[in-house]
C-alpha cells in the first residue's frame, strides 16, 4: 500500500534551438538599427520567459498572466538566434528545472514561452522595456517519466525547437509523484522499494510496514 501525500516532482523544459534570422521582432519590424534590402542594420537582444501553469482552454498571456507553477525570466541570452545545445557559455541553467511542490501535478498543464528583445543595455529586470519577438501558449500533458516531449513552434520571422517532461523526486513514484517511499532498515519498518514505488519487505519480515517478523 502507497503513502499518498503531496506530491513532489520536477518540471523540465530544454530550450533546443531559437532562429530568428532576421532580427525582427512580433510586427516584422527590426529589433534594432533599421533595415536595408531587407536587413536589419543591428541585431536583436534575446531573452526569454516562461510560465508554466494549470490546463486553460484559452489560455490569458496579457497583461500579467498567472503562473501558477513557475515564472521565470532568463538573462539576455543571444542577438538572434541561439543553439542552446552548443554554447557552453550560458548565463542560465538549460534544461530548467521547476520543482512542483505545493501542489498536486495535474498531468495537464499549459505552457507560455515567450522571446523578448530587451531594449535596456543592462538586462531586463521586473517592468524593463522590451520588445516581444515571439509567444508560444499551448495545452500540454505529461505523466511522470524519464522520456521527453520534442516539440517545435515557428511563426513567420522566428523558430523554436523545445524539449520537457516531469519526473519524480528521490522516493516519489506515481504519474504524479504523489506516492512516496523511502527504504529503511529500523524499528519502523524493514524494506526497500520497487521501481513503482510498492514496498518490498526483506527477508523474515512482513505486514503492512514490514514491522513484523514472520
């Protein structure tokens, strides 16, 4: 029998891949500097945001939507476009990790990833101006697992290639990670764990707990 409690995951998301090869923000215009046969004469300065929060049919991105699992924004990150699977320089963890702890994982979800061009020269922080370049906001759905979900968003200037999945916390088990089972060898019980989180009880052992010698 599993312990249910709160359940404690790990929300992954990779940023693979961001083009953006003509440095244009969302209306087509140049991020920065001006354009001459069809090039901008300066390049963007790309950052990203991403909320990640509970399943909506229509998901709200405007003004201030609610995140209700994760919000974060990333450091100026490239000019245009960025492989994020090459550089080793960057000023940001990739894959991001949100750990999901104060409530139940839905399996459901719904995920914005937006890229901005900041207009500052310092970084964007909290109200900073800035330019939106591109906005993803789709419905997903994840069970807990080792395997990740490839996908790609692309509009007419820009292209997106993003990988995530949710997997569980040490000793949680579950397609939510709400069961919990930590192995132990005391007066409290005498068993380790399965791969599906199930208590095993070691040998001259049984019950419940495996608090009982046979």
């Amino acid at each position: 029998m599993h312990h249910q409690v709160r359940g404690s995951g790990v929300f992954e998301l990779n940023l693979q891949s961001f083009r953006n090869e003509k440095g244009v923000n969302v209306d087509g215009n140049c991020c920065n500097g001006y354009r001459s046969e069809g090039v901008c004469s300066a390049t963007c300065r790309t950052f990203f945001r991403v909320c990640l929060t509970h399943y909506q049919a229509a998901i709200a991105t405007e003004p201030n939507p609610t995140c209700t699992f994760a919000d974060y924004t990333t450091p100026v990150v490239a000019e245009n476009s960025v492989n994020f699977s090459v550089r080793t320089d960057l000023p940001m963890s990739n894959p991001m990790r949100f750990r999901i702890e104060e409530y139940s994982w839905p399996g459901d979800f719904s995920l914005i990833i937006e890229a901005w061009h900041d207009t500052t020269l310092t970084g964007p922080t909290t109200g900073s101006p800035r330019e939106l370049i591109s906005r993803l906001a789709v419905q997903r759905s994840a069970s807990a697992g080792a395997d990740w979900y490839n996908s790609r968003y692309a509009t007419r200037s820009t292209e997106l290639w993003y990988s995530y999945r949710f997997v569980c916390e040490d000793n949680y088990y579950g397609a939510r990670c709400e069961d919990l089972c930590r192995p132990r060898d005391d007066q409290f019980g005498h068993y380790y764990c399965s791969d599906n989180g199930t208590k095993i009880c070691k040998d001259g052992w049984q019950g419940e707990y495996c608090d009982r010698g046979e």
